[in-house]
C-alpha cells in the first residue's frame, strides 16, 4: 500500500483530533506531529494541525493565544502571528443586534451562558442575541423601569485591553451622538468584572435580515439608505467616524424608523490614536473602503463611510455586497484593485440614477466620493423626488485612465504595442523584426495569463472547499449546541454547503460528509421560533389568553374587557365581544380574571371568570360563538369555583361544566340544553380542572384531594386516586390511555392510567416548580412548562430534548406549531419538528446479550426482553403488543412467510404475527414448539433465507440444525462450548467465536478445522448470497471472501472497548452496516467496500445489535442500555435527493 499524500495525512490526523476530542480526550498537537514526524516538514501543514486544535478548544468556548502558541512552537514565532492575524480577522465578521437571532461563535470564555438575572441593578429578562465579540439582552432599567437593549463583552473577565478600549469607544462615540437616526446610549459600567453598555432597545430587525429575503426595491433601499446617511451625517458633524457600517448595524424598528449602532470601531478625527495602528484592518471586508482594507488609518475620514453606505445600497438593490469571497483576504484585495460590477448588469431594474450614486460612493479615490453623508443623503432625496442629481457617471476616458492608474504594468504593455503598431509603417524590414519580438512577448503574456486563470480556478476551489468545511463545522456545533433551532441551523448550513459542493469537482471524501451531518441533523426533534406579538394585558395572568387548536387564531382580552380573537400570523383581530356578563344587580369587579378555552374545532371558545378576590359569584361561564360573537350558553356563578372547570368533548358537541356542589354537569351544543349530571357519591369537593379525553367518551376530573375518570356514557367513575398535593394541571395522552397530572409540590410529571386494569401511575421527569404539561399528537413529546422556561421531553427515550424560554400553551393538531407565552406580554408560535426520519424508546429490561432485534415482512419490529418478545411499530415506536416468554433468548422472524421463532432457554418455538399498520393490534398465533433443552442452556441462531431457513441450537456443545421447513430433520455438529456460531447459506461453512479469545472456521461437512483467525472476535456473520463472512469484536471488523478467504476489507472502529462489534448485511447483500466508534452506525457498499453513509445514535454508547427491515426501509440498532433506535431510511432518502446528495440505498 503506498504512503499518503501529504494532504491526506492532514486529513486524517485533523479528522483524529476532532474524534478524540470529541470523546473528552484532550490530546495535544505536539503527541500528533511525533506520531507523523512527516507534518514537521513543511509549516503549512504544520499550521493546518494547530489551527486544527484552535477550532476544536474554540468548539468548547475555549481561547486560544498567541503567546500560549508560541511557548510551545517557537520556531514558528511569524507564521502564527500571521495565522491568528487572519483568523481575527475572519472571526470578527459578525455582529448581533436587540432582535437578531444571531448564533453565538464558538469562541473566549463567555459570561455565563444561562442567563443571569441582574448585570448592573438591571433586571434580565431575556437574552435577544451573541454575536463574535458581545451578548445583547433585553433588560429592564432600575428606578425609570424602561426596557433597554444591554449590551456585555462576550469574554467577561477574560476581555482583553482591546476589548475593553472598543467597548469604551463605542459608549463614548455614541454618547454624544443625539439624533433620530442614531441608537441612542444610556448608561456604561462595569460590574463583577462584566463590563455593560445600556442602550435603547429597538423592536425591529436589521437590514440584513430584510436583505435575507431578497434585494429591496430602488425606492425602499434609497429610502432606507437616505435616512442612514442623515445619522452618519449627525457622527460627522460631531467628528465621530464609524468604521463598520454594514446591513447588520442598521436596525429597521416597527415602525419603519431607520437607526444606526454598533459604534465599537469608531474613531475621532480629532483624537487619531487610538485602537489601530498603521497596517492594521478592523472592520467588515465586504464593507470596507480600500484605505481602511490597505490599513492607511491617516487616509480614513467621512468619505470612508460613505464608501460603506455605498456598498451597503450595491447589496440592498442587487442582493450581494460589491465585492465577496471566501476569505477574508481575497475580499480586501479585490476591494483595493478591481471594479465592482455595475448594479444595472446584475439587476437590470436598478434605476440608472441609483447606480450612478452608488458607484460614485465606492470610488477608490475618497475624493471622488461624496464628502459627507449629508451630501449622500441630499442626492438620494433628489433622486426620490425625480430630480438631476449632482453625481455623474464615469464615461469610458476616466474608466481607462483609473485603470491604468491601477495597473501600470498592464497599461505599459498595452501601450507598447500600441507603438508597435504605428512602427509597422515605418518600414517592412524594421515592421518585421518587430512583429517577431511582439509575438514572442504575446505568447509569453499569453501563457502567464493561462497559467494565471488556472490558479485562479484553483484559489477559487480551495476556498470554496473551505467554505463547505467551514459549513460543516457550523452544522455540527448547532447539532450539538443541546438547544432550539440545532436542527434546523444544522440543516441549513448542510443547504448552503451542498449548493457550493456542486460547482466543485466530485469530491465523495466531501459528499459523505455533508451526507452524515445531513442524516444527524434531521434526526433531531427541534423548535424553531415563528413570530412574536403582544398578547394580553401586562400584568395580567397568561391564563387570560388561549390559542385555536389549528394554531392559527388566539384569543385575549383587551384593556377595555372586551374579548378579542385575533389571527396569529398578522395578529390582526377578527371578532370583539364586549359582553362578557355579570351576575343581575351586580357591578364589574376591579381587575377581573377571565380564563379562556376553545372547543376542538375552533367555532366556539369557553370564558370562566374570576374577580379580584378569586370568587366566580359575580360573572358566568359563558360560551361563545366565535364566528358570530353570540352567547350561547350562559351559566350563572355559584361563589367560589376553580379556574380551568370547563372543557368541550372531542367532537365539540358537549362542554362539561364543574359546580360548587361538586357536580359537574353536561350540556349540548349548541343549544346549550344540560344533558347529563356526573354527581360523585364519595368525594363531594369541588372539581378544579376538567378534560375531556381524545375519544370524548372519558373525562378526567382533578379535585382538591383527588382524581377521577369518568365515562360520560355510562355516567360512572372507572379509575380513581387519592392524593394529597393539589393538581395544577391536566393533560390527555393521544392514545387516551393516561392522564399527566402537574401536583403542587411534588416532583416530577406524575402519568395515571385512565382505567384501573392497566398499569400503576409512574413518574417520568422532574422539574421543579411545574406549572403546565402538553403532549405532541404523537404521544412521544410532552412539553413540561417550569416558572420561566418549557422543557420538551421525549417519553419513549426518556431523555430531556432541551429547554426554551418562556411558557408553552399548547401544539397545535397537527403537531407542527408550540405556541408560547413570554415575559412581558408578548405570544408566539414556534414551528416544531418531531423528526420522524429517526425514532427511538427505552426497553428497560432489554436481553442485550442475545439476539435482540427482528423485522416481519410487513415491518414490525421484535424486540427480545428479559421475560417477553415486545412488538413495535416502527414509525412511532410504540408497542403494539407483548408475547411473554419466560428467559428469552431469541426473538427473530422468518423471511419466507409471518412467523416468529422466540427460544427461552429451555425451549424454542414458533407461532404466525400477523399484522398490518392500518389495523395497530397484531394477531399472534398458538405456539409450537421446535426443540427443547432438558437442563443446560439453549442458545440460538437463524441462518439461510426463503425455504433453507435454519435454526441452529447449542445445547451441552452439541450444535443442532434444525430446518424449519420440516423440524423433523436436524443435523448435528460437535463443537468446544462457543459464543456465537454462523453457518453459511448453502450449509458447508460454520464459524464459532469464543468470548474474546478466538474465531474458527470449520467445514460444516467434514467437521474439520479451516482455519483459525487472528485477533479478538466475538461475532461473525455471512452474508445472505453467500460471498462474504465478516467477522468482527470491540477492536475492529475483518471482511473474508468466502472460499478463498481472502481479505477483502478491514475497518477500524477507532476506539477499542466499545461493545462487541454488531453487524447485518441488507436483505439483497448490497450493504454491510456495523457498529463505529462511540454511538456511530457505518454502512459499506459490498461491490467495493466503500464507506456509504454513517447514522449517529441519540445516545453516546455502541450498539449491541443492527438489523434491516426486509424491504430495506427502516434500520434500527439496540444498545446495552435498551435504548433502540429505528430510521426510516425512505424519509432519509427523501432528505437527501432534496440536496442531490446520492443515496446508496434503494428502498423498496
């Protein structure tokens, strides 16, 4: 084999660091280059690795120095100071502002990343972004009580002196800035070692996220330009200059109000020195004029911004900045040499006046350019107005001689055969010899020119090879962030990654990635946030608001009492009902309590209200028609009554009313005629909470010391329990089979079952204080509302998804919106993703040394535990039915028709499943019994496919192969006590492993040895057609031909321990799929043993056991722990050929 490029073993050493790093295992840079001496031959490539390690400590909110660097790399003292020099630079090239969803840069150590509750005297109330260098939250300024965006230093203590000196500059320049257009600063300090700025907060967004959605029109961009240009002109007049103006420091508030910020590169000309020195860059490259890009600091004045604004209008009018690249570099260059593309020949629509504006502010000469941004400002207004502005545009002659002045040997050249050519008449002879040296210096010029493109076209590749890599790592560090929008900033950053991938050459190193992060990514539950609106009353209770079952409306009442329905995606109101009604003689309450709920299909909503002193004496229980506004059920108040004691049927045909009797009566609707009473004959306290279940047929009824299920058909109780702490909450499971139940303090969500032969109430997570609890439409989802935060929770896996500020109402029906309260007053809606592509539960009592995984033909899952064969849907993970099989061993379908073989250790049967995905139960057939052990353990095996289907049992050493076609025929093979045993297909091979010791192959004929294979096995494996054995342990896999025993492949698993080796081959032995290092899933091609696609398991342990699904759709892998992972390899599919990502694959 020959030895590695020196490319490739960068590759492979960085691709070593991440793994180990990844796994907590903090190797040094210096332990890699003395185990590659090779990468000390050259300092790029020794810079490769240490940039390597710098992004990998950066990934764990890590800083990385210069001076650290250099103690350990001395003799590299230049080259790193360039190299964090360009990564500085690149690095700062973002910002957040008071209502970004900026992601926080891996980066210094941070001010505490959970939120604190005071900086300063002020109150916290929520974080609103990070950007490279600062976190913004909105927080509430002591004595005045007003919301202000604070700004703190990202690096808390560890700020360094520049740091520290920018923040001051930005308090100081903007301080005195006074003008409409500015975002005004109210106070700095510092306090605990966190220095923080307090400035207007702005309910808007930045023009870069307007720009997200497109190029503007010519008059919304001049619009919006002219009034930036005007606040400019305030900082000029003051001799404040910006230095860093781009679409992310203007701020578009609600109201259409232009404001500038972000004045922490700023600069007084009347005070030069201060954070720069000559050659240094500061600022946003694509932005940036060419002095301030060639570092000539004296050069940059009012002109300098003025070139920003310019090139912030060239991306508002044709979607992209003037100039762009792949680093940073790259961009100053061009911004110093070349010509930006005029906006007409990019977007043809641009007006000729607004092109010429615009390339008069990005002249490389700042004398060329307007002086001020007042002079901006008047001539955009001049433009808007329709009349001449003072800007001209550049004929052909300024354009020639700029060029020249440019390029003066490109000029020279071009001059010279100019002259050449007036020679040529001079004379024939004297024309000749002349025309030879110009030809000569032509083919010079045009091989330098040839060579030139080409490493053009291999600059441009590289760097956009480092933008899919740069993509790559930012996907990864979303979906491993632990927090909301993980999956759908890794899916986006996957998007952008492939887009780029497919103007490169094919690169299937490359592809595979972005394949493996893709299939991470979207295996991942996630919330991503929607919109936000006012939505009650400051100061009021959350309960007086309720969201529409579709999500799409929500209801509030308003400062004048009146009830308004309102659409929550423009929040524009729909219905007002002023009415709400107070008992006869009766005068309103002072700060009444309305409590509100709408019927399942929307047409009708619920109001109970409550006064001042928590009694409901004075105002109805009303329903009401939402569509028309009118009453139609009014119930009158009987003193004190609880506060959720109303909820509609399913089928919103009935609403069930609690009364202070303790009674709680039905009424139709909507006649509003009482139907039924459900009157207790035990417990006569009055109910507090009422829900209907899914079904409609049983309602749950919370009282102060208790908590029944009725059947409202039969009108009788069917479960109840007695408990001591109050009931906060109610939630139906889909399946109407449980009742989640929030106790005032208690721990945990406490889940009851509806009827009393099923199963005993568990608790399934702790969160303490609980206030609320919703589950998804797919039962495995329930949002835990807490005091501040919702926690979404998955009850298959048992694993806690992540936290998300503010307080969940509910998921709409078809479970793809959460809707949200928040501090303050405000409502949203967040758009939620339960991830079907990848599904996983928890089987506590899993046998996870035995065979634990099989698929029927119609895909239902068998999963071997301790004392039963559990059956599982695969699409959502839930049990469908239970087989009880005292000691399992085995549980394991056959490919040739609906039975399942199970063996205990005593006995082996068979029985037909039957099942299909429309009908949910399974029908199980009787048993019948194969073969039986009288004392000693019988273990197991299922070998060949369709009619040659074997059962292979181990008892006392004595192996059996008993045919399943006819289990009167068995054939027996004497054997040392083995592990595990394969046998071939067409039965002339069979391998025996023994536990970490040693793997035989045998002649199944003549019961005599082949051959005796290195290395620790625990299991082995043929493929179905019957040309591969694999056999593998915890160390690595080996890949034999079968008959030659050739080695066809070897796979490393990376790390040695992790389990002991699981494998499958597909149904059409196309794919092998084995356990990789840590919770990895690889999969082979078998043609040519290449690397397919890698699945990452939810959980950080190995897997025990793999297996397909026999139409290749589903794969599902089992852990030690009884965590079982399934993927639906057809959504997965579909994923992919979205992104023209190949798929290996082909699901049936």
């Amino acid at each position: 084999m020959s030895e590695p490029s020196t490319s490739e073993l960068v590759a492979e050493t960085c691709a070593q660091q991440r793994a180990a790093w990844s796994a907590g295992q903090r190797i040094p840079v210096e332990t890699f280059l003395a185990q590659h001496p090779a990468l000390r031959d050259d300092t790029d490539t020794m810079l490769d690795v240490i940039y390597n390690e710098i992004v990998l400590r950066e990934e764990l909110g890590e800083t990385s120095t210069l001076t650290e660097f250099r103690a350990r790399f001395p003799e590299l003292t230049e080259p790193l100071k360039q190299l964090f020099a360009v990564h500085q630079v690149v690095a700062s090239d973002s910002s957040a502002t008071a209502d970004s969803d900026a992601v926080p840069a891996a980066s210094t150590p941070d001010v505490d990343r959970d939120r604190p509750h005071t900086i300063g005297g002020y109150e916290i109330l929520e974080e609103v972004g990070r950007g490279g260098m600062g976190i913004v939250y909105r927080a509430r300024q002591p004595g005045t009580g007003r919301e202000v965006a604070l700004k703190v230093i990202l690096a808390g203590k560890f700020a360094s002196s520049d740091e520290i000196k920018r923040f001051h500059t930005e308090a100081q320049a903007a301080a005195k800035l006074e003008h409409p257009g500015i975002v005004p600063i109210y106070d700095a300090g510092q306090a605990d070692d966190v220095y923080f700025l307090s400035m207007a907060f702005i309910n808007g967004e930045t023009l870069a996220e307007l720009l997200a959605q497109g190029p503007l029109s010519g008059r919304r961009a001049a619009e919006i330009i002219a009034e930036a240009a005007e606040g400019l002109a305030a900082a000029h007049l003051r001799n404040v200059i910006h230095r860093d103006l781009k679409p992310h420091n203007i701020l578009i508030d609600d109201e259409g109000c232009v404001r500038i910020t972000d004045f922490g590169l700023a600069r007084n000309v009347e005070r030069p020195g201060s954070l720069t020195t000559t050659g240094q860059i500061v600022g946003t490259p694509q932005y940036m004029p060419p002095e301030q890009a060639l570092g000539r600091h004296d050069q940059v004045g009012p002109a300098s911004d003025v070139y920003a604004l310019g090139a912030t209008l060239y991306c508002a009018l044709v979607g992209r900045p003037p100039f762009d690249g792949a680093v940073a570099v790259e961009v100053l260059q061009r911004a110093a040499l070349d010509e930006p593309v005029a906006p007409r020949i990019l977007v043809p629509a641009v007006p000729r006046d607004l092109e010429t504006i615009c390339q008069k502010c990005l002249e490389k000469d700042p004398q060329n350019r307007y002086a001020s941004g007042r002079e901006l400002a008047e001539d955009l207004r001049r433009a808007l107005r329709g009349e001449t502005i003072l800007a001209r545009p550049i004929g052909w002659p300024g354009r020639l001689l700029r060029w020249c002045r440019r390029r003066p040997l490109v000029a020279s050249l071009a001059l010279a055969v100019a002259l050449l050519s007036v020679m040529l008449l001079v004379g024939l002879s004297a024309s000749t010899i002349l025309l030879r040296n110009e030809q000569r210096a032509t083919a010079a010029l045009l091989r330098d020119t040839s060579e030139a493109n080409v490493k053009l076209v291999e600059a441009n590749r590289l760097a956009d090879a480092r933008t899919v890599e740069a993509l790559l790592a930012q996907a990864g560090r979303a979906r491993l962030s632990g927090r909301a929008g993980r999956r759908f900033e890794g899916i986006a950053a996957v998007d952008k990654a492939s887009s780029i991938l497919k103007d490169l050459p094919p690169d299937e190193p490359t592809m595979l990635k972005l394949r493996n992060e893709l299939l991470a990514c979207v295996s991942l539950p996630d919330l991503r946030k929607e919109a936000r609106w006012e939505g009650y009353r400051k100061g009021s209770d959350q309960t007086g608001i309720a969201v529409s079952p579709d999500s799409e409306r929500y209801a509030r009442f308003m400062p004048n009492g009146a009830l308004s329905i309102r659409r929550l995606r423009d929040n524009s109101e729909e219905r007002s009902i002023s009415d709400v009604g107070y008992a006869e003689g009766l005068s309103p309450s002072p700060s009444p309590r309305f409590f509100l709920r709408f019927s399942p299909d929307g047409s009708m909503i619920a109001s109970v209200g409550q006064n001042a002193n928590g009694r409901h004496a004075e105002i109805p229980t009303t329903i009401w028609n939402v569509a028309t506004g009118e009453s139609l059920l009014s119930v009158p108040a009987e003193g004190y009554w609880c506060t959720d004691d109303v909820d509609f049927s399913a089928d919103s045909n009935r609403v069930a009313i609690g009364f202070s009797d303790g009674n709680v009566r039905l009424f139709s609707l909507p006649d509003g005629v009482e139907i039924a009473t459900l009157e207790p004959t035990d417990n006569r306290t009055m109910p507090t909470i009422i829900r209907f279940s899914p079904a409609g047929d049983l309602l749950a009824v919370a009282r102060s010391n208790g908590l029944e299920v009725w059947n409202t058909t039969q009108r009788k109780v069917v479960n109840s329990f007695s408990h001591e702490a109050e009931i906060r909450s109610l939630a139906w499971h889909p399946t109407a089979d449980e009742v989640a139940c929030v106790h005032l303090d208690r721990d945990g969500l406490r889940i009851y079952p509806a009827r009393s032969d099923v199963a005993k109430p568990r608790t399934v997570f702790a969160l303490v204080p609980m206030i609320h609890a919703a589950f998804h439409p797919d039962g495995r989802t329930v949002a835990i509302v807490g005091a501040r935060t919702t926690c979404l929770f998955d009850l298959k896996s048992e694993q806690k998804l992540f936290d998300v500020d503010g307080l969940a109402i509910g998921f709409s029906q078809d479970g793809r919106f959460l809707s949200f309260g928040f501090a303050g007053s405000r409502i949203g809606r967040w758009q939620y993703s339960s991830a079907p592509e990848c599904r996983s539960f928890v089987c506590n009592d899993a046998a996870t040394d035995r065979v634990g995984l099989s698929f029927s033909r119609d895909n239902l899952l068998a999963v071997c535990c301790n004392d039963r064969m559990q059956l599982v849907d695969p699409d959502n993970a839930r049990e469908v039915a239970a087989i009880p099989v005292a000691s399992a061993v085995l549980g394991q379908f056959l490919t040739k028709d609906d039975t399942l073989v199970t063996v205990s250790e005593s006995v082996a049967e068979r029985r037909t499943v039957k099942w299909s995905p429309s009908h949910g139960t399974p029908e199980i057939g009787a048993p019948t019994v194969l073969a039986q052990a009288d004392s000693s353990r019988l273990t197991f095996g299922i070998i060949g496919v369709e009619e040659d289907e074997m059962l292979v049992c181990r008892e006392s050493g004595l192996s059996h192969i008993v045919a399943l076609a006819d289990p009167s025929q068995a054939q027996e093979m004497r054997f040392d006590p083995f592990w595990t045993m394969a046998v071939a297909p067409d039965r002339r091979w069979a391998v025996t492993t023994y536990w970490h010791y040693k793997t035989l192959l045998w002649d199944a004929n003549t019961m005599s040895l082949v051959r005796e294979f290195d290395g620790v096995r625990s299991r082995a494996e043929f493929s179905r057609d019957g040309r591969w054995l694999v056999v593998g342990g915890s160390q690595d896999y080996h890949i034999y031909s079968v008959g030659d025993w050739a080695e066809a492949c070897y796979i490393d698993r990376e790390f040695p321990g992790q389990g002991l080796g699981a494998m499958t081959f597909t149904r059409d032995s196309r794919l092998l799929a084995v356990a990789g290092s840590l919770n990895s899933i690889r999969l082979f091609h078998t043609s040519d043993w290449s690397e397919a696609v890698t699945f990452t398991m939810p959980v950080s342990s190995p897997a025990y056991f793999l297996t397909f699904s026999p139409d290749h759709r589903y794969l599902a892998a089992c852990t030690n722990e009884g965590m079982v992972c399934i993927w639906n390899l057809r959504l997965l599919t579909e994923q992919l050929a979205k992104r023209d990502l190949d798929w290996p694959l082909a699901v049936e």
